[in-house]
C-alpha cells in the first residue's frame, strides 16, 4: 500500500492562505488504512482548520467528504451533491500524489491540493507502525534476495551485496535499522539459497525506476475491448 503521512498544520495553512471555502476530501484506500487521510482524518482536519482559523482570525472554512479512490475516474461520481466541486476555492485533497494528481487532471477548473506527503510503499508492522517494503523500481528482483528489496531496504540500493560498511548487522547509514544484505544473507541461508549471491549482477537499467517520463501500465486486450465498445 501507498504510506502518507499528514503535512503541519503551519503548512497547511500556508498553503491554503488566500482560499476562502475549502473541501477536505478524504481517499477510501491505502491512506485510510494508514490512518492519515481517510473519512475520519478528512472530519478531523477540516474541524482543526476550522478551529485554527477561528483562533487566528484567518477568513478560511472547511468541509469535509470522502470517495473510495482518487485514482480512479469512476469515484468522482460519489462526491456527495451537497459538497460540489465548483462550491469551493480549493480541494485540500488527503490522498497519496497519484490522488491529488489524478484529480487535478480530471478537474482542470478546479485547484487541488495536497493535505499529505507520500512517502513510500509499505506494509504495516505493528500496530501503528508501518514500513517501507518496495520503491516500486519497475525491474523487481525479490526471486533472488529472499523477498527482501535491496532497493528500498539498502540505504544505497546495492544490489551485489553489503558494502562493507556494515556493524553487528546495522547499516553503517542508520544504526537504527538492519542492514538489507545481512538480512537478505540470513533470508537466503534459511532457504538454502546462498548460492544465488554467488551470481554476480550486472548495472541495473535504472530507466525503468527514473529517467524516461511517465511510468505507464497498458493491458492491450482491454484497451482494444474498450475501443470495440465504443
Ligand atoms: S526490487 Fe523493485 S519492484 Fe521489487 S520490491 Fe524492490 S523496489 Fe519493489
Ligand atoms: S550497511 Fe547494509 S543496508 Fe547499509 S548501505 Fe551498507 S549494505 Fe546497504
């Protein structure tokens, strides 16, 4: 799932100085289920900004509604009649990037912008705790480090190995956190699979993680279908 994480207030406030009437809209998916930007979070926020503008005199109100996914064309539709669009100076939309994106592109008239930071794909690990798990590179090579992403997990993306930095098992970046290779070693020892780090691994093509525009997925049969139907 996508992880974000609320911006302050003090830039919130910032960034909706000027806009009078404002609708905090909440995202159904991955935000609401890390606890930053769903229904309950779009409420809480638009009370908050509510109350800071009472208290600092700002000329500023907020609503609040939410939708299932800003990522998907078809929710648009669920945002409730008495909340329209066009009633607002801005959305201060709680979804990941791709919502807040997403949304300014199917409503060009209308200003989006964003209530969260996007920080990573992750999992939850505890209660309240979610970490990072992929950093969606586009050539994923989970089959040969034991599941463990050297990409996301390794604070420098190695994928040949420890750089030696390494100390009782900590990353020499962070003393906080394991290093990825130690794990990925331990990983592959219990699957009795070390002999896939004997392989050595050619420069990966980054392309396919930054570098040449807009990341795209086309599922060609569906495509076609679509045209057929229209
Ligand atoms: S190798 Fe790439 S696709 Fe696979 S988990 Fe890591 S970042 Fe994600
Ligand atoms: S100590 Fe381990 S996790 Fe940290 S940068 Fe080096 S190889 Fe990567």
């Amino acid at each position: 799932m996508i992880v974000a994480e609320r911006k302050s207030m003090d830039e919130l406030l910032e960034t909706l100085s000027g806009y009078r009437k404002v609708l905090v809209l909440g995202c159904g998916s991955c935000v609401t289920v890390c606890l930053t930007g769903g229904e309950k979070q779009a409420e809480e926020l638009a009370g908050l900004l509510n109350l800071a503008a009472k208290s600092k005199g700002l000329d500023l109100t907020a609503d609040f509604a939410s939708i299932t996914r800003q990522c998907d064309r078809e929710f648009f539709a669920d945002i409730p009649e008495d909340k329209k669009l066009s009633d607002y100076d801005a959305v201060l939309s709680l979804a990941c990037g791709v919502g807040v994106g997403f949304m300014s592109e199917q409503f060009p008239e209308v200003t989006v912008l964003p209530g969260l930071n996007t920080t990573f794909y992750g999992a939850n690990t505890a209660d309240g705790i979610w970490a990072e798990y992929c950093h969606g590179c586009g050539d994923c090579v989970l089959a040969w480090t034991g599941g463990v992403c050297p990409i996301a997990r390794c604070s420098k993306s190695l994928i040949n190995g420890s750089c030696g930095g390494t100390d009782k098992g900590k990353c020499e970046v962070d003393k906080d956190m394991d290093c990825a290779w130690l794990v990925i070693y331990k990983r592959l020892e219990s699957l009795g699979r070390l002999e896939d780090l004997r392989k050595l691994r050619p420069p990966r093509n980054w392309s396919t993680d930054r570098g040449k525009g807009v990341r795209r997925l086309t599922h060609a049969e569906m495509v076609a279908s679509e045209q057929e139907n229209e």
